[in-house]
C-alpha cells in the first residue's frame, strides 16, 4: 500500500477578511475533493487572510497512481487565478516504511 501527500502553500488575491478567504478556499477544497476522490483539508495560516495552505492525502495500490493524483492535485490548484502557489511538499511512504 502507498500513501502520499501534498501540502501547498498558497497566496490568496484579493482578499481582506476572513470570511473572504473561506470563500475562495472552501471551492479549491471542494473541487479537489470531488475530482480527484482525496481526503483535503486547510491545514495552516488559518488566521491569516492572505494565506493558506491546503493538504491533500491518497492512498492506492499503486505507486504511480499516488504520484499522478498528486501531480494533478497540483496542476489543479496552481491553475486557479484568483490564488498563487508558493511551494509544494510532498512526502510518499509504504505500508513496509518504518
């Protein structure tokens, strides 16, 4: 079993409350959660309303199957234009991993 993850960091346009910031979020969250059929999540800077950063998790039999929703979660994100992508860490692990 492979398990791989993804946690982006992400500049928001123009947003100046809090309340702003959920309603550019909460869409990216949604759309990624239903295209891709991976858990997600805001993981960081929740109290800022300028930045945010979005995890996303897959679990698969498959190696390569966990690297290509990844790569496309990515893609996905990063192609929004009312947000801009500073970093993306990834990790992957096996069931066999210590």
């Amino acid at each position: 079993m492979w398990m791989g993850w993804i946690e982006m960091d992400l500049r928001l346009g123009d947003v100046h409350s809090l309340k702003a910031k959920r309603s550019v979020v909460r869409p990216i969250i949604a759309e990624v959660r239903k295209r891709f059929q991976v858990t997600v999540a805001e993981v960081d800077h929740l109290d800022l309303h300028r930045r945010a950063a979005i995890g996303a998790a897959v679990v698969s039999a498959d190696h390569q199957h966990v690297v290509e929703v990844l790569d496309a979660v990515e893609r996905l994100v990063a192609a929004r234009p009312e947000i801009e992508l500073l970093s993306a860490h990834r990790g992957l692990r096996t069931s066999d991993d210590e």
